[in-house]
C-alpha cells in the first residue's frame, strides 16, 4: 500500500528530489513539502528552479551544483547534510538521469549521510509509457555522441540487445540521429516522443528511416526522447560458410546432429536440408580425426 504520509521534519540528510519535465501540476506534495522544508536546495540552474520555487510560493537558500562542481563546493554540501536538509534537483525530471549527482550521492554515502528519493517524472520513463514498444527490457542510453565516428561506435554496442533503446536527442541532431540508428541497427521500429507532459506532447511511431525522412527537412522544436524498438525476433544472422560451419562445430559439441542443424539454421535462416547435410559432414570429420587419433601409430 502506498504510505501517503510526509514527514514534518526531515531527517538532516540529501533528499533527491524529482521534479517535472514540462506541467508544473507534475509536482508531487511529497516533493514540494520536501522543497519547503529544505535549508539549502543544491541545483543544477538556480535560474530554473527558482521559476518551481515562485509556483510553489517558496523561498529557499539555493546554490548551484554540477558534477564537475570544485571538490570543495561537495564536500562542503556532504558536511551540510549531517545536520540540515540538503535538497538535490536539476533543471526538470530525475536528478542523477543525464543530468548532475551521482557523484554528490556517492560521496555522501561514502560519508554515511542519511540519503533518500522522491520519484517522479523523467522522461525517458514517460517516453516508453506512450511509445507501445516492448517495455519488458529497455537501455537508456542517454544522448549519443556527437561525432559521426563516436556515434557509429557506440550504437554497434547496443545492436545485439533485444531492448527497446532510449536516447535523449534535440529537434537539430534528430534526422541524423535516426538514420545513423537504422544504419546500426538495421531499419527497426522507432518511435519519436516530444514534449511530454506539455501543450504539444506528441508520440510519432513508424521505422528508423521513415522518421529520419520526415524530420530531415523540418527538425522538430522541443524536447525529444527517441526510442528503437529490438531487433525482429525473426531477424537472423548473415554468416558465410565459415561461420556457419563454426557455429555447427559449437551446436555439434551438446547436441545430436538433427538438433544442432536445427538450432544453425534458424540462427541464419537456412533451409534445416542443407545445414542437416553440411552437419552430417563436419560429424563424419570429426569421427574420422578420432579414429585416426586412436589408431595404432
Ligand atoms: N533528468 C531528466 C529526466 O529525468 O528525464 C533528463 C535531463 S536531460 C539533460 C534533458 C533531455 O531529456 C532533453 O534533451 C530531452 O531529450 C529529454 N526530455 C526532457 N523533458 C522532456 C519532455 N518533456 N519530453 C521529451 N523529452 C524530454
């Protein structure tokens, strides 16, 4: 059962507080009694969390936190929260999701400070609530690189993931981005989710391609989520005789012949015939080094 109970007085400590990504009524009351109690709120733009703090009526002791923030400024912020209520936010969504605190969570913790979370909105989880892409497994990914070669390199780790793949993108890089997905990955289904939450809020579906094209001549404005569906459970593998002959070798070390060609040939969507046939052979090879193995010499 959910607890609806909000302590009055926190415990001194870093309270990581979720906030929203573009309807401000996306505040919970949790998060905002939690903003009113706090001595100090550490934040990724003072400047943004000042327009939460004026809807909420609020005036806090704020400061600017990065990760790349001096050592100094952590660990003054580390020392605060043995006895104040230290908040951390970013400009919208979760702390620590692309965006800063990972390491003022690690030092706290390594300095035995009372730590805990308010969930709420992040986008990256919205987006695949309104994408109908599986959401059994799914990699969030961030934003990818920016360079052509960086962003080629790190797609070709996600593509034997049977995931559906998130990432962060602006409405300038998406065209590319969603090509360059679909030559990695092949031309999956896709699915663009944009201003979440706001006026706006859209969720475009279609494969890699057909989103890249309809983005090229016309970036959308706002803030995107693109999400890639897995690969076809159907897709198979290309291979050529080597291979295939290898991954026989591998089949035929566990499995009767019958089996294994079975196994090879949907891995590379073969006729089960030939791959039965190519099995028999390597079989009838391999019996035969044995037998030469233990003649007598
Ligand atoms: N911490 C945030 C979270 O929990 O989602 C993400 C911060 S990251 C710096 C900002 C990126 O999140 C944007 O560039 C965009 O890709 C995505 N994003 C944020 N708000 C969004 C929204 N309302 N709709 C779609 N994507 C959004």
């Amino acid at each position: 059962m959910p607890d609806s109970t909000i302590t009055k007085s926190p415990l001194p400590g870093l309270y990581i507080v979720a906030t929203p990504i573009g309807n401000l009524g996306d505040i919970s009351p949790r998060a905002a009694a939690t903003l009113a109690s706090a001595d100090l709120i550490a934040a990724e733009d003072t400047r943004v969390t000042a327009k939460l703090l004026s809807h909420l009526g609020l005036r806090i002791a704020m400061t600017p936190y990065h990760d790349h923030s001096d050592e100094y400024i952590r660990q003054q912020l580390v020392a605060r929260m043995a006895d104040e209520v230290i908040v951390l936010v970013s400009d919208a969504g979760t702390p620590l999701i692309s965006d800063p605190g990972y390491k003022l969570v690690r030092d706290a913790r390594h300095a035995g400070r009372h730590i805990t979370t308010l969930p709420g909105p992040c986008a990256a989880i919205a987006a695949i609530t309104l994408s109908g892409l599986p959401s059994d497994r799914f990699l969030f990914a961030g934003f990818l690189p920016n360079k052509a070669k960086a962003r080629a390199d790190t797609i070709a780790e996600f593509k034997a993931l049977r995931a559906t793949l998130l990432f962060y993108e602006s409405g300038p890089r998406l065209s590319a981005a969603l090509a360059a997905l679909a030559d990695g990955l092949g031309n999956r289904e896709a699915a663009v989710a944009r201003e979440i939450s706001k006026l706006y809020e859209e969720c475009v579906t279609g494969t890699l391609l057909d989103l890249s094209a309809r983005y090229a001549d016309a970036p959308p404005k706002g803030e995107i989520v693109i999400l890639v569906g897995p690969p076809d459970a159907d897709q198979h593998e290309e291979g050529d005789d080597d291979s295939i002959d290898a991954a026989l070798r591998e089949a035929l070390v566990d499995h009767p012949v019958a089996k294994a060609a079975k196994t090879v040939a949907k891995r590379f969507g073969l006729e089960r015939q030939d791959i039965y046939a190519r099995a028999l052979a390597i079989k009838g090879e391999a019996s035969n080094d044995a037998a030469i193995d233990i003649a007598p010499k």
